[in-house]
C-alpha cells in the first residue's frame, strides 16, 4: 500500500504526464458498494478519466477498471456538462 500511495502522491502532482490539462476531480473516490477509484479526473474535453494504481497487473485489475467506468460514467458525465 505505501508503494502505491507514493506513486497516486506523484501522479496527483504531475497529472500532465498521464494526459496534458488532466484535471483531478477527487482522490480515493468512493463508489457506495464497488469500492474506491484511486483517481477520478476529467480531461480537456470534459471525459472521465479513471486512474487505478496496482502494484501487480492482473486480470481481475481490468475487470475492476471496466466496472468502475461502467458504474460511473453515465451519472459523472451528467454532472460535468452541468457545468
């Protein structure tokens, strides 16, 4: 866990090196029974951005990312073009 929250620390500081004008929306989001996306941004174009940090890649790490994204992006993307 330490090795991953240095690095979320690093990527909240340098999100440009992921995608330039990435915008972080909030850290350790909390999805009421999924559990919690490391990074949720938005890019220049409004898009959700979901950034999880694994210490091992799996294949149960991509399945958690396309359910997070399934979960998550039809109510945040209605409350980033309220904006």
């Amino acid at each position: 866990m330490l090795v991953e929250r240095i690095l979320e620390d690093f990527l909240v500081e340098n999100l440009d090196l992921i995608e330039p004008n990435l915008e972080l929306l909030e850290r350790q989001f909390y999805m009421i029974g999924k559990g919690k996306i490391d990074l949720l941004c938005k890019d220049k174009n409004k898009k959700i951005v979901i950034i999880e940090i694994k210490k091992y890649a799996l294949p149960s790490s991509i399945e958690q990312l396309i359910s997070y994204g399934k979960d998550i992006k039809e109510f945040i993307q209605q409350e980033l073009e309220q904006e």
